[in-house]
C-alpha cells in the first residue's frame, strides 16, 4: 500500500520538531551563535539601518520621540518570573535576596520601575501568575493589571485549561495602552496566546501572539514547542490573513534550534517572518552576544520577536542594560552572575522593538481586512435570540426520559445548532460572542 504523501504543513511541523539535542551552548570569539552571521547577511533588512537603544534610557527618548505617531507600534517582550516558580517550584535562586522572595510587593514595584522605564505601546509578559494578574479579593493584592492601569495599560491572561489551574499557576498576559489600542479578539491556547487589536485613531488593525512553549529539553519538548507554536501560527492564517502579524516572546530555545529555522527559512502557515535580533545592526546587543536569560551558571538566548517583514519594518530594537549595568551586574562576575536581584527583578532581561507599518497597512480600508465589528445593537439582536431558544429548552428530569422528553430534547439540540450554523464563518466575532452566551 502506498504510503501517503506528507503534506506541507506535516513537513514543517515535522522539521521544526527535530531534536538535535540542547543548542545553544556554544559561542564564537565575539560572542555570537555559529550561523548568526549567515542569518543577519539573510535579513529582510540588512541593508536597512535600524537603531540599537543601549539601555532604557535610551528608548524612552526613543518613545518619546515617537508617542505621537500613529505609523510606529512599540512592542516589549518579558519572562518577569512566576511567583511561585521563585518560591517554590524551581532550585537555583539561592543568590536572590530574600526579601525579594518573600514578599511580592517589593519585586511587583521594581517591576513597574522598568515598565516605568519603558512604556511601550504593548507589553507581552511571561509566567503571570494568574493570581498575582487580578482578583476580586483586594487582600490578596497588589495585582499586576492594577499597577499597570497607573501607566494606561489594559490587558487579558491567557485562560488555562479547564482542570489545570493548579498544575501550572501562570500564563501569559498581553497588555496595550488603552488610549491607543482596542481589544477585537483574544483567543488562548496551549502555551500561547493570540490578540488582535486595532488603533483607535486610524484603525490599523494588527494581529500579535505571545507565547511561552515547552521548557523542557527533549525530543518529546521539542515536539510539544513545535505543535504549540503551529497551532496558533495555524489559527492566526485562518482568521487574521493579511494583516501585520509580531510574534513574540519565551521560546525557551536558541536561535540555532530547528523551529526557529523553520521560522526563518520557510513561510509556516505562509507566515514570512524576520527576527529582530537577527538584524546586522544588533549584533553588540546582549541578546544577540550574551543572553536573555540568566542564572548563575545558565546563560543562554531564548526569548525571541519575530514580525512579518511585508507588512512591517523595524526601526529600533532595546538592548535592555546600558554599557555601565553591562559590566557592572553581568561580566564583572562572568557565569556567576544571575538574576532575579534587587536590580532586574526577573530571571530574564526585557527584549523590544518599534516597528513601522507599511503604507498599505496604515487604515481600515484595506481590501484585505478580515475583521468586520460587532456593533452593541448585533450583540443585543444575539442575546435575544439566545434567550427565545433558551425559553425552548426542555427540562431534564431524573432517571431513563421518556420518547416524548428524548424529542424535544434532540428538536432543542437541532433548533441550536441551526441557529449557530445561520452565522457566516466569516463572522469571526459574531461567532465569538455566540460562544460566550
């Protein structure tokens, strides 16, 4: 019997799950990973110059520079560390000062000191506990949307799996300025989460997913990162084609790993995309010659922003220490050094970029926009025919129902889903709302 043919997406998934073993260990004399320089000399824009903000210092005037153009998105990507992960899950953070351990408030305010800092237009942050995010218990506070509200930002926590809560305590969380950007859709899968916003002003609707794949350094971790990722990848070309797309966050691998070759090499989903610190311009920046995470005697560059090249440019990326903080809290110690500390409160330093949009991509008017808005009166209209069938819903009385209650039963389940099947599949948000009633 002949076997069957290998279809694209099989393949890809299939090279990006390959499992050489862990990567990412050895560098070249200035620091780089071997194939950096093959990579950059690809780059969409290698011979586009684009600035490198050494230090946060840096890219506030950057920001400031740009806060009132409507043509650039700022986006930063950060681990800021599981609470729980710090405490109890995880061995290593000996060198932490205790009370940065013991008590949230003090690492959640030097948290904020950094966004203070930088204050892009979103923020994609890592290993959120889910109840250090919000909750309706204030005693249990202070909440991280709360402090982030004092800077203007609104944001949503991936929803964990049903039952699952408390096998893993934290998600990741996306944020937005919210006198800038609206919230259209929000969808969360395994490890991954994907929003679409759109600028108030001009309209300019983008997709971004931020991820946090499989930590763990197997062939059987390499395969669940490749699936994680290929699931959202998927659900983004269905429902957000044409539209600028950013990917960004924990990879929890290297640049020289198989998925992000895919990444770079092939159009996964027909996704063709360019990391940012694979760029020529940022080849001094931390990221690209040390590391994005560090812990004493584990250094290594996993956190990643990817962006589609066709619909976006980048013009800045942050290298998140200036040159002193570089010396001082990273090389004077060599390997020994690590964080969380009193000064980086995580055990991962922040990444970022600000990109620029295309001009085909700058309004709502593009003939390849997808995303139609559900209007207050069309969710009002759906409410009321939710609750007509609901009136129809039969009641279910204990023990074996007669023929008569099977009937109405199975007449109820039909009338439903004829009503759901009345929705065009166009209709992404209309089909959301549904969801939810």
């Amino acid at each position: 019997m002949q076997a069957k043919e290998e279809t694209e997406e099989q393949k890809l998934l299939r090279l990006a799950s390959s499992w050489d073993g862990f990567v990412g260990r050895h560098r070249e004399s200035d620091g780089t990973l071997p194939g950096w320089k093959e990579w950059s000399s690809l780059h969409n824009q290698r011979d586009e110059m684009v600035q490198v903000c050494q230090g946060r210092k840096q890219w506030r005037k950057q920001m400031r520079r740009r806060q009132r153009s409507e043509t650039t998105l700022s986006i930063v990507s950060w681990n800021v560390l599981s609470d729980t992960w710090l405490n109890y899950g995880r061995v290593g953070y000996e060198h932490t000062p205790v009370e940065l351990k013991s008590d949230w408030s003090i690492r959640l305010a030097l948290l904020m000191k950094w966004v203070e800092d930088l204050q892009p237009d979103v923020l994609c942050f890592q290993e959120v506990d889910y109840e250090r995010f919000e909750n309706s218990d204030t005693s249990k506070g202070p909440f991280l949307l709360t402090e982030l509200s004092k800077f203007g930002y609104q944001g949503v926590i991936q929803r964990p799996k049903r039952g699952k809560k408390d096998d893993q305590p934290c998600g990741v969380a996306t944020l937005w300025r919210d006198d800038q950007f609206e919230l259209i859709k929000e969808k969360s899968f395994s490890r991954t989460q994907c929003v679409i916003l759109k600028r108030r002003s001009l309209s300019t609707t983008f997709c971004l997913t931020n991820v946090h794949l499989e930590s763990q350094q197997s062939a059987e971790g390499s395969d669940k990162r490749a699936r994680q990722l290929n699931s959202v990848l998927s659900h983004v070309a269905r429902e957000a084609p044409g539209i600028p797309f950013v990917l960004a966050g924990d990879f929890n691998t290297g640049s020289d790993n198989a998925i992000l070759k895919v990444l770079r090499d092939q159009e996964w989903h027909g996704h063709a995309m360019s990391s940012v610190y694979e760029h020529p311009s940022t080849r001094k920046t931390l990221p690209v010659c040390h590391a994005t995470y560090m812990q004493p005697g584990a250094h290594y560059s996993i956190d990643h922003i990817l962006y589609s090249h066709s619909s976006l440019r980048m013009k800045c990326v942050l290298d998140a220490l200036n040159t002193q903080e570089i010396q001082e809290h990273v090389l004077e110690h060599g390997m020994a050094s690590g964080f969380p500390t009193m000064f980086c409160p995580s055990d991962h330093i922040p990444i970022g970029v600000i990109l620029e949009f295309t001009a085909t991509n700058q309004n709502n008017g593009d003939e390849r926009m997808p995303l139609k808005e559900l209007t207050e009166a069309r969710k009002e209209e759906l409410r009321a025919q939710w609750k007509e069938l609901q009136a129809q819903k039969p009641t279910f009385t204990k023990g074996k129902p007669p023929p008569e209650e099977i009937e109405k039963r199975r007449m109820y389940a039909s009338a439903v889903k004829a009503w759901k099947a009345s929705v065009p599949k166009e209709n992404v948000q209309e089909i959301d709302f549904i969801k939810q009633l």
